[in-house]
C-alpha cells in the first residue's frame, strides 16, 4: 500500500493565517448584509406589479448584524412579506427575496474566496 506524503502543509496554514482574519470575515458579512438589503429593497419596486404597494415592505427590510459579526440576518419584517413573496390562492407570488438572494450569495462566496487565496 502506498502513502500519501503532503508537503508543505505548515506553510499553506500560516498562508491561511496571515491572509485572513476573522475582522476580514466580519466585514465581508457586513458589506454583503447591507448588499443584500440594498438588492431586496430595489426588487421591492420591480417585482411588485400589482399597484398596491406602498413602501411599508421595502422600509421593513432590516440587517441585523448576529453571532459577534459572522452572520448577517437580512429581510423584511411586515406580517403579510411572505403573502407577498410566495404568494396566496388569491395573489400570484411577487418574489423579492429569493432572487436578492440568489445573486448575492455568489458574491459573498467569491467575496469569502478572496480572503483565503
């Protein structure tokens, strides 16, 4: 059986270490939070067709920065958000959420790349 030998390991962690640190982390989750909230706000006005809206979804969107900088909640806070983005037997979906964050996820994750290379 043969073996594996892995060289150079040590200097790969220290690479790791030196290039990333958990405040670079945390701002990566911020500035991507605050993307992301930007994104849904925007959507707010497009995806909304119905002629009905009157701001009290976009406004309601909120970031709220948890786990000592690591995760960023992001969405809206109104009682009827999901009414709205999934829609009802009586009401077509009038998603906003969802394609905010389907874009934003890629940037946060070629944003999270960056730190380790």
């Amino acid at each position: 059986m043969s073996g594996i030998k892995m060289i150079g390991l040590n200097e790969l962690q220290r690479k790791l270490k030196a290039n990333c640190n958990l405040n670079d982390v945390r701002r990566v989750v911020q500035v991507n939070g605050d993307e992301l909230n930007g994104k849904m706000k925007r959507k707010t006005t497009t995806a909304f067709t119905k002629g009905y809206t009157t701001g009290d979804t976009a406004n309601s969107i909120n970031t709220e920065i948890r786990d000592d900088g690591m995760t960023a909640a992001v969405g809206p806070t109104t009682d009827y958000s999901p009414y709205v983005e999934y829609g009802t037997r009586f009401m077509q979906a009038e998603p906003f959420v969802k394609p905010s964050w389907e874009e934003q996820k890629e940037l946060f994750k070629k944003d999270m790349d960056k730190l380790v290379k």
